[in-house]
C-alpha cells in the first residue's frame, strides 16, 4: 500500500474516532461473552466468524496508530500495520457481519460492534475496495433524486397500472385514487420499495382505513447505509425529507424495509415530521377499530422472525406480534425471538453481494429454530430478511413460505358493506403490550 | 416487434427491488459497447431505476414500454 493511500485510510480512521467509537476500541476486555451470540459462529464455528475476532482486526490499527502503546510497543497489544494484507481482515469484519448488533446486547460494556464495523467499511471505500454493487445502488438512488422531475411521469403512470390490484383487494371509494400521489397536507406519506409487492397491499390497508395518505416518489432503501458511506446516505435520506416536508405530511410510515426505517429514524435526525414502520401503523388500525381482519383466511401456524433494525435497533417488537394474532389463533415465537432474535443472515448488503454460499451456511442456526416451531408461515416485516429467508427455505428444502406481515394483512381485510368504520377493538381481542421482552 | 436491434433479451419478470437494476449491471458487458438488451420487469420501481443506471453508468435507455403486467426497456451500451 503507498504511504499515500494509507495516509488517507487513516485520516478517514481518525474522522471515526468518537468518543464512543474510542470507548467501544479501548474496552473490550476479551471475555468472550459475544461469541456465542453471532449467528455466523453458531452456523459455522471459526474464530475469524466471532464479534471479537471482527472488533481486533479494527483495534488492532487502533492500537498501532492512535494509542501511545502501540507507538512505543506495539507487540503489547498486538498492533499491527495497515497494509493490503490486512485489508482482507477488514473486509472479514465489514462484510462477514450483518450489523444485526445481537453480540452488543450481550456484552457486558455493551460495545457497539456495529460502529467499528462501520470504520471497516470507511476503510474499504476510502481504498476503492468496497462492493461495487452497493456502491453503484447508492450512485442510482441519488441519481433518481437529482432528477426526479424526469422520471415522474413514467413513475405515476406505472402506480395507476397497478390500481386495479388495490381495488381487487380493497374496494376504491368513487372519486378517489387507490394509490395516492403528491397529497399535499396528507396524514401520511408511505414510503415504499420499488416492487409492486410493497406498494399494493400497503395501498389496499391504508383505503380499508380511511387514511389520507400519498405514495412517496422515492424507493424506501437506503443503499448508502449498506455500504457505509454517510455522505450517500444523508444525500438518499434527503430525497425523501424534502419530499416530505414539501406535502407538510404528519408522518413517514416506511415499508417493510429495516434499513430505510432505521436511517430514517435513527441517522437523520429531528424532522417536522414523525416517523413510523408501516406495521405500527397496521396495529394502530386494528387498535382503533380502523381495519377488520378475517382470521378464517388463514388456516396455518404463523411464526416471525424479528428484523433485526426494526426490533433490536428499532425497539419494535409487539406490534407485529399484536397483528399476526388478528390473523391466526397459531402463532408461536421462534426460541430466540425479540432482542435476543438470530438475524437471517442477510443484512448488511450481503444479500445483494451475492456470496449465496456464505449467507446460506451462515444462517442455519436461524433455519433450525424456524424447523422447530413447525410454522407453515413464516412472517417477517424487512424486504431484505424477506429475500434471505425465502432463500433459506429453498436451500434447506423447508416447505415454510415467507411472508410480509402487510401482504397477510391486505388479504384478510374484511370488506365493509355500510361503513368502513367498525367497532373499537374489544378485551377478547389480542392486546398490544408495548413493554418489550426479552426471548 | 421491437424496432431495436436487440443484442439480447432479459427476463426481470418477478425480481424484487434492487435485483433488476443489479442484473442489469451484471449483464452489461455481455454485450458490445453500442449493442442493445432488451430488459423485461415487473417492478414499476424500473421506470425510475433504469434511467438513473444509465445516468450513473454512462449508458442509455432508448425507450421504455409499460405493457399490461411487465415493463419493456431498451438499454444500449455506450462504454
């Protein structure tokens, strides 16, 4: 590596070093509590597979060039110096990690491995050694908000092709749109993914509740936060705050897509505006007697798996559960579920990347516990855990089907006649508690 | 019938979002700088999508077609 480059890897290293990130290097005292927590080392059992292991390859640098000890002595610690060699141990604690933050919950300092990962990842971008692809989807993104104005048309005319599937599963009332855009003074700007799927039942859910909504322009993800550039993320949060501020909207409900509510939530900032993932905004229907579910559409065990931004970083973990009990008397939770819930193993951008191999085998403990429950249906809120599940199904050949929680939710709504307001949720109904427990 | 030449043709149908775009980028330099695939999807997201990967990519959409069920897009590679 020249001097040059490294130079610049280690200002971008220094620009990192918080007070917390500088808190999270100099306290791990290696006592090996995360281990065991990672699903990764639970599936497949070597060290370099362990949160510690991650961590040092980071505070090993750390040591070497930000620590009076790792100047005078550097064996003490085990310093090491950043050259190409060790750049492949960065990309370990980038990329073999999802960010699901479980061992942070275990340890005992609770050290966010999730920031020093977010360090590695600096590095690989600051050398030009990144995965491309993310890199690429975060360009895209902000491409599409730099010109907007030239896709719009395309875009409103794409949404209207898909009105008649709202309306078969929700009636439209006369006059109205079944999917909604450019509402100014909406109650609620929802925020969605790219794909039909995450547009349609959201759309049906919303008109079955009467709310005054409109679909936002812009896709909800945010590929910039996968690839760990906080520029590229801000620039493809903006796209949506402006948006959202422009409609002087009350809230932001994001899809189902952990990553989008959790930039937008947690690294963005305060806003004029509130901001809640959609299935908050289901169980807030059900609870105000808003929507009506059919529970004999459903004849199936249901489970769910708890997106690990939305439940662990989110601190949503009822409401989907108070949901799904509209839908089925057979719901029953995965053995680790809540905080303690595995990740599925394709957080992080791994499920773009493409190393099928290493997200399937690095999964498995995440299989067997969905094995156990015996679910037929298995629900989950997160695009991302959506399409690493259903992979995990097929490989391991499980005849479980994933599910989003709002596409079950659409298909069971029941079709008032009179009225589309009825009756406030009544005792026997399944209560939401919002005191989050631990698996 | 398509007033393209087309180099080749991508079925998209039924991939979620980003995977369009992704295979897109994949699939690129199988063909011949000025060459033209012919992309069919699912997701309206597309519409937005593909023309931001031209802009980012340095190369072109010549047109796009909505079909009943699926998106027709032709891209033609420039670099």
């Amino acid at each position: 590596m020249e001097e040059n480059q490294k130079k610049e890897l280690l200002e971008l290293f220094a620009d990192k070093l918080t007070r917390a990130a500088r808190l999270y290097l100099d306290n791990c005292t290696r006592c090996g509590v995360c281990i065991e927590a990672c699903h990764v080392y639970q599936s497949m059992p070597e060290t370099r597979y362990t949160a510690v292991s991650r961590a040092q390859n980071i505070r090993r640098l750390y040591e070497k060039y930000f620590k009076l000890s790792g100047k005078i002595a550097p064996w003490w610690n085990e310093a090491v110096e950043l050259d190409d060699a060790w750049m492949d141990r960065v990309w370990e604690t980038a990329y073999t990690c999802t960010g699901c933050r479980r061992c942070m919950t275990f340890c005992p300092f609770g050290i966010d491995t999730g920031l020093i990962q977010s360090i590695a990842k600096l590095l690989l971008i600051g050398s030009d050694r990144e995965p491309k692809v993310l890199t690429m989807l975060a360009d895209v993104s902000i491409s599409k908000g730099r010109n907007i104005e030239a896709t719009k048309k395309s875009f409103a005319q794409a949404v209207r092709n898909l009105e008649a599937e709202v309306i078969e599963k929700w009636r439209s009332e006369g006059g109205e749109e079944a999917v909604p855009l450019d509402v100014q003074g909406a109650d609620v700007l929802y925020v969605a993914l790219a794909g039909k799927h995450s547009i349609v039942p959201a759309a049906a859910i919303m008109n079955a509740a009467g709310e005054k909504w409109s679909l936002s322009y812009f896709e909800a993800v945010n590929f910039g936060a996968f690839v760990g550039n906080p520029k590229k993320t801000k620039e493809i949060a903006q796209r949506i705050i402006d948006e959202a501020e422009r409609l002087k909207v009350k809230e932001v409900a994001i899809c189902e897509c952990g990553t989008a509510y959790r930039v937008m939530k947690h690294m963005t900032g305060k806003h004029s505006f509130n901001v809640i993932t959609f299935v908050e905004l289901i169980a807030r229907y059900l609870r105000e007697g808003r929507i009506k579910l059919d529970k004999s559409k459903i004849d199936a065990r249901i489970t769910y798996h708890d997106p690990c931004q939305i439940a662990r970083q989110g601190g949503i973990y009822e409401e989907p559960r108070y949901i799904l009990k509209h839908l089925t008397d057979d719901f029953v939770d995965l053995q680790s579920n809540r905080r303690a819930s595995y990740c599925c193993g394709g957080g992080g951008g791994l499920v773009i990347m493409g190393d099928k191999e290493f997200r399937m085998k690095s999964a498995k403990v995440k299989v067997d516990e969905v094995k156990a429950t015996g679910a037929t249906i298995l629900a989950t809120a997160c695009e991302n855990c959506h399409s690493q599940l259903s992979d995990l199904m097929e490989y391991y050949g499980l005849e479980t089907k994933v599910q989003f929680v709002s596409g079950l939710v659409a298909d069971a709504l029941v079709q008032e006649t009179a009225s589309r307001k009825v009756p406030a949720a009544t005792s026997e109904e399944p209560q939401l508690q919002l005191t989050a427990k631990a698996g | 019938m398509s007033a393209h030449a087309v180099a080749k043709v991508l079925d998209l149908k039924g991939l979620p979002c980003p995977m369009p775009v992704v295979k897109m980028s994949q699939e690129i330099n199988s063909v011949k700088v000025g060459e033209i695939i012919e992309v069919h999807t699912t997701d309206p997201g597309s519409l937005a999508d593909f023309p931001a990967w031209a802009d980012t990519t340095g190369n072109e959409v010549l047109e796009t077609k909505q079909r009943e069920g699926s998106i027709q897009i032709f891209v033609k590679r420039l670099k």
